[in-house]
C-alpha cells in the first residue's frame, strides 16, 4: 500500500499515509495455539491521549512485587524515557524506558521508547523484549496492536491486558487476539477517559473482560495475576 495524496476544495495537497495492520510488523502467520505450559503473568498496556495523566494514577498503585509489565504510550521520539524517568520517581516499582533484549522482570514496567514497536518475545519461560523499525501501524510506533499480538502469540493465557485512554482504535484488535488465546483483557471505563475511543473500539470488537475505572485497574489486575 503506498502513500497517497489527496486535494482538498481549495487545492492545497496533503499526504495520506497507509493504515498498516500488525501484519506488516507481526505477520499473523507466526501466531499459533496460547502456549501449553504456566508461566508467570505478564502485564500489557496500551494507551494515547491522556495517558500519561493515566500511568500516572496507575502504575504507583502496583506492589513492588508485581507481575512484569510492558507500556505503549503513543509519544514521539526523544519524550518516552523522560516519562518512565517521571513515573519511576513516583512508583513502588521501577519503570524504565525499554531497550533491545530487555527481560521482563517482577516489580518492573518497560516503556515502549518513541518511534519503536514493541514487542514481546519469550525463550521457554522467559520473557524479553524486542524493539522494531517495522511500518506505523495504526498510523502509531509504539503501537499496542503490535504488544497486543505478542502478547496473544507468546503468553496467551498467562497475559493481562489493559486499555486506556486514546483516540482511535490501536489495540482494539490486537487486544481481541489475546482475549481469544485465553488472556484476561481490562479496559478504563469512559467516565475516567480523557477521550473514550480506544476501550470503546476494543469494547465494541469483543475483547475485553472487565471495564473499571482507572483508579481500579491496578487492584483488578492484581486480582487475576494471583
């Protein structure tokens, strides 16, 4: 799919960008059947606007102990690890901008860096972390379509997802994906929602399991990582 341009009544051109799925970072050739064998659980999240604001209330209310996590906040380049700087000062648990090769560690949240998909992996029971160049999908890099599908691939059911504040439709599908491979899918209701657009696609597609409101996401996915 190539780059288009359009015209508008006024004859001023603009550039329309291809909607790309995850397919082009993630083929869906690679997923096949949840894995077989228990892990520990493996928190993912998805969020846009308002959500730093949203992390903010969050990612303080987890334990110190808690599962590992993996963020995607769409922001551009050169802001992502100033955020995880931000909200590793105000948590029990360390938040870092995540890297290449990164494992996914209890008492830990990686944020997906500007401009890089992240996705994740595993090695037996391991969990780690890979970043990508790959194509915007969503028109978003980070995008949680992209986690979302990892996620769905790698973990299964040993996976928790949340959706958060946003505009648009990132990780609605990817988040439908991990609830159809047996994972546990959390989106923010829309009366704490800065803008009601991202739970409410993944709502509307089927892939979530619980809607709460931000200030109860912590203690409703702590509740199922027991």
């Amino acid at each position: 799919m190539s780059e288009q341009t359009k015209e508008t009544g006024f004859g001023t051109r603009f550039l329309v960008r291809p909607k790309f799925t995850a397919d082009a970072v993630l083929p869906i050739s690679e997923l096949s059947d949840p894995p077989l064998v228990q892990t520990q659980k493996i928190i993912v999240i998805g969020a846009s606007t308002g959500g730093t604001r949203a992390l903010n209330r969050l990612l303080p209310k987890f334990p110190k102990d808690c599962p590992p996590i993996a963020v995607v906040q769409h922001m551009p380049e050169g802001f992502t690890k100033d955020l995880a700087d931000s909200l590793d000062r105000d948590s029990q648990i360390q938040v870092r901008e995540a890297q290449d090769g990164d494992k996914l560690e209890r008492g830990v949240a990686l944020i997906a860096p500007g401009n890089k998909h992240i996705i994740l992996r595993r090695t037996n029971d391991l969990y780690w972390i890979e970043l990508s160049d790959g194509e915007l999908v969503c028109r978003q890099r980070p995008s949680a379509d992209v986690l979302f599908r990892s996620a769905a691939r790698y973990a299964g059911p040993n996976a928790i997802g949340v959706i958060m504040t946003g505009m648009g439709d990132d990780g609605a599908r990817g988040m439908l994906e991990m609830h159809q491979r047996g994972a546990w899918n959390i989106a923010q209701n829309e009366e704490t929602c800065a803008v009601y657009g991202m739970p409410k696609q993944a709502v509307a597609l089927g892939g979530v399991d619980q809607i709460v409101a931000l200030d109860q996401i912590a203690a409703a996915v702590m509740a199922k990582a027991k």
